[in-house]
C-alpha cells in the first residue's frame, strides 16, 4: 500500500506544477524540490518517507507548509459527526424498513419499504444533495444549507450521505430474511407455537444478521467515500475536503496520508465487522467451535 | 464537480417558489457572511497573486499608497506613507505614518516596510517569486533610511511607482511576526496592518476576519466577516436565498433569476478590466505563422460568445483595451478584432495551410463558462477549414512548450493602461521565459513597450500604447482574447456596497465607507 500509493501519486504529476500557474524557471524548480526532498532519486525519498513513518513523522503539506496531521485533525471533527451520524441514520431506519419490506413482501407497505431502498440506490449523492437543497433549504427554508456551524447544518449531508446506504441495508436485509424464512428452523420454531415476533428477531433476524453484519461494514468504507462529494455541495470544511484539495495539486505528503489513513480505517472496519461476526453467531467464537468439534 | 444547466433551471423554479417570503434576518447586522466560490491556500500578502486571494488581502492589509476607489480615474492617497518624493530619477523617499499598530501589536516601522518589499522586489526563495517578474522588475531594492523613512530604488526612472505600490501584493506585514513565527506560520495568520485582522482561517475552505480595534484609520465597519467556500453554484444561491450567507460572489447570468425574483435580495453587476483568452504559442510549428494566428482570431465570433454564453453581459474585446476603463477611452474607436471568416479562410491560403492539426488546450471547470467556450471556439475554427481538436489538460506547468494554446485570464493588475498588459506580458512573464511569447521577433515592440511602460509623457504613452494594441493584434497575434467576462455579487437589500474602482479585479473591499448594513 505504501509503495502503491507513494509511486501512484508521483505517477500522476509534480505538485508545483500545480502549485503555480505561471510555471517555475530551473532554479526556481531546483530550490523548492530541494525543500521537500523530492531532488533525490525516488528509492531514497521512499527510505526517507517510510523513515519518517516510523517515527510518527507524517510530513508537512507542500502546498499549505503546515504539519500534515494538523490539516486532517482540524477536519476531522466535521466528517466524523457527519460520517457517525449518517451510520446511526443507516441502522436506524435501514434495519426497520428492510424488516419491512421482507414481512410485508408483496405487499403496500413491503412496496413502499423497496421503493424507497431503490429511490436511494439509485439517486447519486449529489443530485439528492441538490434536490434536498432546493426543497428543504429554498423552496420551505427549514434547513440550513452550507457549513458546519450548529447541529441542523448537518441534517440535509446527513440524510444524503444516509440515503444510499439505507438502500443497500434494505435491500440485503430483506433478500437474507426471504431466505432464512423459507428455512426448516423457521417452520420448526412456527410449529412450536412460538408467536411472530419472537420467530421473527430470535430466529429470522439473528441468522440474517450475518451477512447483512457485511454488507453494512462495506457501507462504513462507503461513507468516507461519499463525504468527498457530499462535503464539496454542502460546504462541509471536512477531510473529505482536505483531500480532493490535496489530489488536485498533487500535496504528496497530503495525500499519501489521506490514502494510508483510509486503507487503515478500511481495515479496522473490517476486524471489526469479523469481530461482531462473532457475537452475532456463536458458532464463530472459538469457544464455540471447540465445543461443536468435542460434541 | 459541476452541475448542468437543469440543476439550475431547477433552482430557478425553486426561487420563483421561494420569491414571494421574506428574507430571513439577518443573524447579526455587525456580521457578514460571505459565500465565496474559491478560495486561498495561504494569505501571504506578497506571495498570494491570483484571484482567489484577492479577495480577502484588502481586509488584511495596507500599502504605503492607497488609491481612492471611489473615483472613476487613478487617485493616490497617503497609506502607510504619508509622504514620498523623488530624491533622483530612480529614488524615492517615503516617509512612514507614525504610530500605527500592526495585528501582533507591534509598531510599524522601517523594518516591515524593507521586510515586506524586499521579498517581492528581490526574492530570494523560489516559493515568492509569485509577482516579481509581472508585476516590480524594475524595482530593485528598498533601503532603510531611519526608523520611519525609506526608499525605493528603481533599475529605470519609474513613472508607475505609486500605482504598483498600491496593489495588494506591496501589503506591508510585520518583519516581527514572521521572526518568531517563521514565513510558512505567519502566511497562514499574517499580521497586516489592515482594518480587519485574520480571526481563523481553514486554508481552502474559510476564513473570518475580525475588526481591527487599533486600526490607524476609519474604523472597520463590521465587527466580523467570515469568507466561507461554497464552489458549487447552487448551494451558493441557495445559501444566500435561505439566510445561511448574506453576500455571495460569481453568479453567471442564467443563474441570477432566483436571486432578482426574490424580496429583500438585489445584485451588483460588473464587466471587471479583465480578458479571458487562449495564450498562442508563437513557437509552436503549426502556429508559427502570424497569418495563422490572426486567422484563428478573425474565426471567431465573439459578440455571439457575449451572448450566448453571458446573456450579452460580458464585452467582446475590440484589441487589448478594456470597454468601461477610463485609462483605455482613447482607444474606442480601434476594432481589431472583427469576425471576418473570410478573411480568415484568405489568410490561411496565403499562409499554406494545409490541414496542420490545431489543438486547443484548456483546464476543464476552471474559469466559468470555459468549458462551453473552448467547444464553441473549436466549431468556429473548424468552420473556416482548421483542422482541430480540444485537449483537456489539469496544469500546464513543465514542458509547456507542446501545448498550442493555454487558457488563461489577464486582469487589471494596477490602474494604469499599462496595468494588465505589463503584468501579464513583459519580459519577465511566463510567457516570454517559456518563449510562447517571442517579442524579439518584432524590433517595433521592445521600444513602444518601453514608451508605454516609462514614459511621462500622457500623449505620448497614449500613442504609443495605440501603436502597441495594432501590432500585437495584427501582427505579432500572441493570443486570441475571447470576452471580458460579466461577474455578478448578490446581498441582502440592507447591504450598501458597490463595485470598487482602481483595484485589482475580485477585490472585495469592506473597509470603512465601503460597505453599510442598515
């Protein structure tokens, strides 16, 4: 990943052709490369750059000649609250709905539930982001519409950002309770006389969960992903921001973070989804296992 | 990222909608909120010469002359100078105000004037070489007399001293801050000596300033103005529709229907002293002729650019000379710039063209309407019979001499009719370094440059510049100028504020008897 990332962004441009417009003369090149390291050949600027990792040195954005941690710390508060409450958003209405829409499948309300599913995936971020804009900001001006600066300027990013994954969350929610309903167990514990709910969380809902555990992981990579553009509409001073900032001049130590730091999180995610793996289905937990192979 | 046209007509219908409530109060009357649509990396005073900064630096700092931006013609002012007079032909005294405090606290004196200046007569560190050569390379040094006297050395007699020393870019800020803090820190959170002072700044995405309460002069006249990114259109309008933001800047004119539909709102107009334009690189092979270029200038309809593209807002250029700028009046009756295909088709038979492919290349989504522009101007080439093709390009920087053509804007740096062809087109501009441009191909230019540029006499500069705006246009043809492009601001009704004169456009200025909120 370091490797991919620190040749791919040398691959895609110099940032100070970028940096400025009208160009630099030999010397003037020279110099600023000197500045940052970038005069060496790219074995040793890699050496350096892994070097400086090691010791918790994330290196100073050419373009901004600030401390890169500085940049992303003071963004990151604005994409968390957006990113944590989206996620809440997510689970909040996307496991209700597709409980739903598998129930009462075929059905109004199992309708209504896919509809909107559907209506979500298929809207990209920032048309919705426009529409609730024009709805809610101009045409009823019940919303704010740009910035961070108090709660309710985050409900319309919020919902935007919220809205594809609810759909997907819907969407495989209710294809895996299809599935577990059509199961022997389902029958068994209905023939027990068990009422409807508790067939429906303690048997139906328990044994989806699983994948849908998945797909809702790969939701959370998904919300950074969005808040790229969702940031830019809504004004947003996020990391989002901070990085299409730094793609677009070619910052290297800027963006090099941005990448690394998001493979990290993509990766915490995904321990984290295998760890609840574990929670959600006993058989997982080693504990578990040890005791169905001495059984 | 950019929205179509039906996102706008969507927003339209939405602010018919919206057109019949009332704007919301303001949050606070002594506060403006401003959505900008770019904004700035650094706010080195010094360093930071395009048009994104531009827009914040007159908040932030003052220039030892200021100019009344009020009057229609060039006037200058005591700034931070109070007084200056020749010592020789290439000397000039200035004498500093007394007393005034920079926003670290410290006093002004000698030492940030010779700190401040020097950086951009002579920098020595590349990262600041931003206006040197457009804008002070024939200032060459700055000398500190007393604590309170200095003076300017020029290489020739400079008759434009106080009009370039009234740009921005000779802001002066405290040699102090920048000795404890370093350049890279105190660029971030410069200290001016300006009405307002920097309050906190997100690079690239906001920045409030705050009033100054030692501030030498008038008084600031908003407690606050916060500058905050807003780059998509419609959220822009939207923000200001809804309350969110009180002025809004760049709104192109199929966009401005919500705006004047609605109560309590109303737009400022402008056409700013500013072309945009294709730089022609007089070196390419293909283009190497001039008969060439001037073809491809004379295939180009440019009112129908005006308006199609701008609503008939934006003027099409005649030959270098700004419509609307006093300093350029005298040059009304030259139009050097006709649309002529035939003589375009004439002059391309004359000059063997035989199918060379043209490639026009531009920077996607930079400059408003760009994008529209460069595939318009490609049908129009091809209607006279060049071969052509559009090329996207991120940045032109290293190895520019491939390209044919570079989309760029030249604005009015300083007031003078000099004060956007020198800094764009001198000798130490980009284009001559990376010999796009080729002046010494042409023995009339360096001379009538040189009458323009130090002359004293006003007939005379006029004369030459007459001469100079024929010859470039007819036969050296450096470039294709497209259209001075219309630029819009939307406020709250309550705001007083109008388009300011003498200064470098985007320029916002907020000082005292510039802006009233009522």
């Amino acid at each position: 990943m370091l490797v991919v990332t620190f040749a791919g962004a040398r691959i895609s441009g110099n940032p100070f052709d970028y940096l400025y417009d009208d160009g630099l003369t030999a010397e003037q090149r020279a110099e600023l490369s000197a500045e940052f390291g970038l005069d060496r050949p790219l074995p040793a600027q890699f050496a350096a750059y892994v070097g400086a990792l090691a010791t918790g040195n994330f290196g100073v954005s050419i373009a901004q000649r600030r401390p890169v941690l500085d940049l992303y710390a003071e963004a990151l508060p604005s994409t968390l609250v957006l990113a944590v409450s989206a996620f809440a958003l997510t689970l909040a209405v996307g496991l209700p709905l597709g409980v739903l829409a598998a129930v009462r499948r075929g059905r109004f309300w199992g309708g209504v539930a896919m509809g909107v599913a559907f209506l979500g995936y298929a809207m990209p971020h920032f048309v919705l982001a426009i529409i609730l804009v024009l709805v809610f900001g101009l045409a009823l001006s019940w919303l704010p519409s740009v910035g961070g600066d108090t709660p309710w300027h985050y409900v319309l990013p919020t919902v935007t950002l919220a809205a594809g994954l609810v759909a997907s969350v819907v969407r495989f929610l209710r294809g895996e309770m299809l599935e577990v309903m059509g199961q022997d167990h389902v029958r068994t514990a209905r023939a027990t006389g068990l009422s409807g709910p508790r067939v429906l969380w303690g048997h139906v809902a328990r044994n989806a969960a699983l994948p849908v555990l998945t797909i809702v992981g790969l939701q959370l990579n998904g919300l950074i992903n969005g808040s790229l553009i969702i940031e830019t509409v809504f004004a947003l001073p996020g990391i989002g921001q901070t990085f299409v900032g730094a793609v677009q001049v070619r910052d290297y130590p800027v963006l090099q973070f941005g990448v690394m730091a998001y493979a990290l999180v993509v990766v915490v995610i995904n321990l984290g989804v295998d760890a609840l793996y574990a929670v959600a289905d006993p058989r997982i937990r080693r504990g578990g296992a040890t005791r169905m192979a001495e059984a | 990222m950019s929205f179509a046209r039906r996102d706008l007509m969507a927003a339209a219908a939405a602010g018919t909608l919206a057109s019949a409530m009332p704007m919301p109060a303001m949050a606070n009357p002594r506060e403006l909120r401003v959505g900008v649509q770019t904004h700035a990396r650094t706010l080195d005073f010094q360093a930071e010469t395009g048009n994104n900064a531009a827009q914040f630096l007159d908040c932030l700092c003052d220039t030892l002359v200021e100019i009344d931006t009020r009057s229609a013609t060039p006037r200058y002012m005591p700034g931070l100078a109070t007084a200056w007079h020749s010592i020789s032909p290439t000397v000039t005294e200035f004498r500093l105000r007394e007393g005034v405090r920079m926003h670290d606290g410290t006093l002004m004196d000698a030492d940030d004037v010779v700190f401040s200046l020097q950086r951009v007569f002579t920098p020595t560190e590349a990262r600041y070489r931003g206006n040197h050569g457009r804008y002070f390379s024939n200032f060459a040094r700055v000398e500190k007399q007393d604590a309170m006297t200095v003076r300017i050395v020029t290489h020739r007699p400079d008759p434009l001293v106080e009009a370039l020393l009234s740009c921005r870019n000779a802001g002066i800020a405290s040699k102090e801050q920048a000795d404890a803090l370093g350049l890279d820190r105190a660029a971030q959170s410069p200290a001016g000596s300006g009405p307002y002072r920097v309050g906190s700044f997100r690079p690239n995405a906001e920045l409030t300033v705050e009033r100054f309460a030692d501030y030498w002069g008038p008084a600031a006249p908003l407690d606050r103005v916060r500058f905050t990114r807003v780059s998509e259109m419609a959220p822009r309008v939207t923000a200001l529709l809804n309350g969110d933001v009180d002025f809004i800047v760049s709104i192109p004119p199929d966009q401005q229907a919500p705006i004047r539909a609605r109560r309590g709102l109303r737009l400022v107009e402008t056409t700013w002293p500013m072309f945009f334009l294709y730089v022609l690189n007089m070196n390419r092979p293909e283009i190497a002729d001039p008969r060439i270029r001037r073809a491809m200038n004379l295939a180009i309809d440019r009112n129908a650019l005006a308006s199609a593209l701008w609503g008939g807002k934006a003027h099409a250029p005649r030959g270098h000379y700004f419509r609307g700028f006093a300093d350029h009046d005298f040059l009304n009756d030259l139009n050097l710039l006709p649309y002529d295909p035939a003589e375009a088709r004439r002059l391309m038979r004359a000059a063997g063209y035989n199918g060379e492919e043209i490639v026009l290349s531009f920077q996607s989504a930079y400059y408003t309407y760009g994008d529209l522009g460069a595939q318009a101007v490609l049908d129009m080439w091809k209607d006279v019979g060049f071969r052509a093709r559009l090329q996207v390009i991120e940045g032109f920087g290293q190895n520019s001499s491939r390209f044919f053509t570079r989309d760029w804007s030249n604005p009015l740096y300083y007031p003078d009719m000099l004060g956007a062809f020198d800094t764009h087109w001198a000798q130490a501009s980009w284009v001559t370094r990376d010999k796009w441009f080729a002046p010494e191909k042409f023995p009339a230019y360096q001379p009538l440059y040189d009458a323009v540029r130090f002359g004293t006499d006003p007939q005379a500069r006029r004369d030459a510049y007459r001469r100079l705006v024929i010859l470039t246009e007819t036969e050296m043809v450096p470039w294709v100028l497209l259209y001075q492009p219309a630029e819009a601001y939307a406020m709250r009704a309550n705001i007083a504020w109008e388009i300011p004169h003498n200064v470098r456009p985007y320029q916002l200025p907020f000082r005292a008897g510039l802006v009233n909120v009522s």
